[in-house]
C-alpha cells in the first residue's frame, strides 16, 4: 500500500497524471507540421486547405468534406507514413462563403479540436477562397511568412487590428457582431522588379453577425473603426498647420466616449467624443 502511495505521489511531481500513454507520441520528423489553415464552403461542402512552413517545401493540401472534422480526419490519407499535426496552426483564413453562414460553427470547431488553438489569428477573405489565398506564394516564402508581415503592416498603418479565434468567439457571444480582418488578392502598386503576380493585401473589416456576414469596411472606414475602438496606434495624420505650411503627427493612442440620447426610453440619438493622443514628428518652417 504504501509503495502504491509513492508511485502515485511520484506520478504527480513529475506532471505525467492524465498524460497519454508513451506510445502515442511521435517523432518530430514523422509529422506535418501545419501552419495556415483555410476553410471555405461550396454545395455544401467543407472545404478545408492547409499550408505548411516554407522550410518544409510550402506543402499544400486539400479535402472537401460535409463537416470540418471529417475533412481534418481524411486528409491524414493524403500523407505517406507521416501524422498532420495541427497544433501548430497560427493563422485561419474564412473565405467569403464561410463568413456568411458558418462563422459561429467554425470557431466551435475550433474550440472543441484537441489540437487547434484559440489564440489562432484569424482573417477574412474579400472577394476570393481561401483556397486560392493559401495558393498565392511560390517562391521561399510561405503564406504564413506572408501573414505575418501583414499583421504588422496593417497595425503600423492602422488598416486594422488582427484578432484571434478566441477574441472573435468572446465578442461574437457578448454582443453578437464582430470585426475580423479582411484580405484580398490583388496586383502589388509598388511592383520594383516588374512581376506582375498578385499577393495578399489589406481589405480593412469584415463585419460579421450572428446572421451571417453584414458588410465590409474599407481601409479608411477601419482605420475609423479602430479610433472607436481604442485600437489606433502608430498611423500617421497630415494636415495643414494653418499658415500656409503641413505638418505631421505620430497617432499614440485614443479615446472614444459615447453618449447616447433618449426620448420617451428608446434611443433617438448617439454622441461620439474622440480624443485623440499625438507625437508631433514634422512641421514645416515658414518664413515671417
């Protein structure tokens, strides 16, 4: 009895209670590592597409399926001899179809998956599958490389905000509309070595509620969007300094106080107080 007392002691120090056994992990080399998954939805189908890191080869995948769990489960049958792990999975692409009707269920999935993560970044594709999105790059950069570095550009212009899986579920219950980060495939403007291919750019929000997908915002209605919401960090304001001259001003944060107007207890208008917080960084020197 006592020896019992002592395994069952030891078990616990060492952080191996309610572990799986030893034989079901794998070697690190018998596994495909995920890192972009994107869903999209066709005659009622799932169609799921995943792309791995570029230093794996930017291996490509994709089943068509009735549920998401059934296509995860299928695609297995794709590799040869090696295990699809998607713990790893760092962004999630919805292409328009899926923002429509399928939102909700997508982030249950999401949530119920042993593998997958709430604190997965998650985007909306604007006019175009995800399918195609996960498609785009070919050389040695994967679409996860191209993810995020678009994650970081689109808060330094203040475009949008990216938001993960488990954000977009808390805001969808609570109050039942969301903003997700919209992308779009189009031809890069500044084309320095005369390709002509198209890539993933910024497309601002989408607006998605419990009935499906509302409307999209523009980048400069998101950069709207983001003042009301606090989001702000980083953009640059121009404007003319009233002399003749412009002058330019580091966006450093806001605020934004609402005040709703009432008549007869139903809401019959809504004030908007924005405070904005600037780091004056140019002006220009005018004569006397």
């Amino acid at each position: 009895r006592c020896a019992a007392l002592l395994l069952a002691f030891s078990l616990l120090l060492s952080g191996c209670a309610g572990r799986k056994p030893l034989g079901s992990f794998r070697e690190i080399d018998q596994m495909v590592l995920v890192e972009t998954m994107g869903v999209d939805r066709r005659d009622g189908l799932f169609t799921v597409t995943v792309s791995t890191a570029a230093e794996e080869g930017q291996v490509l995948l994709k089943t068509p399926a009735v549920t998401l769990s059934r296509a995860l489960k299928e695609m297995q049958d794709y590799t040869e001899k090696k295990y699809i792990f998607y713990g790893h999975t760092r962004h999630l692409l919805l292409g328009p179809s899926v923002l429509e009707e399928e939102l909700a269920r997508c982030l249950e999935f999401v949530e119920r998956d042993g593998e997958l993560r709430m604190d997965t970044k998650l985007f909306a594709l604007r006019g175009d599958s995800a399918e195609d999105a996960i498609a785009v790059p070919d050389g040695e950069e994967s679409v996860g490389d191209l993810l995020d570095s678009l994650e970081k550009d689109v808060a330094l212009l203040s475009e949008s905000h990216v938001f993960t899986c488990g954000e977009t579920a808390e805001a969808l219950a609570e109050r039942g509309s969301v903003l997700i980060s919209a992308l779009r495939l189009a031809e890069p403007e500044n084309i320095l070595n005369g390709e002509n291919r198209k890539t993933l750019l910024s497309a601002g929000y989408a607006v998605v509620t419990e009935r499906g997908l509302a409307c999209w915002l523009d980048t400069d209605l998101a950069r709207g969007a983001n003042l009301l919401m606090e989001l702000s960090d980083g953009d640059l304001i121009e404007a003319p300094d009233g002399r003749g001259g412009w002058f330019a001003a580091a966006l450093t944060g806001s605020k934004a106080v609402f005040l709703p107007e009432f008549e007869e207890g139903e809401l019959s208008g809504l004030h908007i107080r924005l405070e904005l917080r600037c780091r004056l960084s140019e002006m220009q020197q005018t004569l006397a």
